[in-house]
C-alpha cells in the first residue's frame, strides 16, 4: 500500500513541476506569440488557467501521499 502512495504522490508531484514549469514559459513570453495560439484554441488557455489556479492542491495532495508512504 505505501508503494502505491509514494506513486501517486511521485506522479501528482512531477505534474505540479511541470505545470509550473508551463506557466513560467508562457509568463515569459516577450513577443506575444502565444496570444495567437489562444485566439485560435480558447480551450487551452481554459487548461492554463486551470492549472495555474490548483496547482497548489495538487502539491499539497502529492507531498501528503509521499510523506504518508514513507511512514
């Protein structure tokens, strides 16, 4: 059972970095390329917004999977 925790918890943590990683490289964008991009497929930047808003409960959830796996 712990193993399946740490799973989880692994994997909620890897989606937190890489949503965050996601969101800095669209903060960075200077030459507002992709503002095109979400002209043309508002769903995505639905995701975006999305992620940027929970990214936090997802950390949260995988630090607690991890840390109850390891006990």
């Amino acid at each position: 059972m712990s193993d399946f925790f740490l799973v989880i918890g692994v994997l909620l943590l890897v989606f937190c970095f890489i949503s965050i990683y996601v969101w800095l490289e669209i903060f960075r964008d200077p030459k507002k390329e992709l503002e095109d991009f979400y002209i043309e497929n508002p769903s995505m930047k639905k995701i975006v917004v999305f992620l940027r808003e929970k990214w936090t409960i997802f950390f949260l959830t995988g630090i607690f999977f991890v840390l109850v796996s390891l006990l």
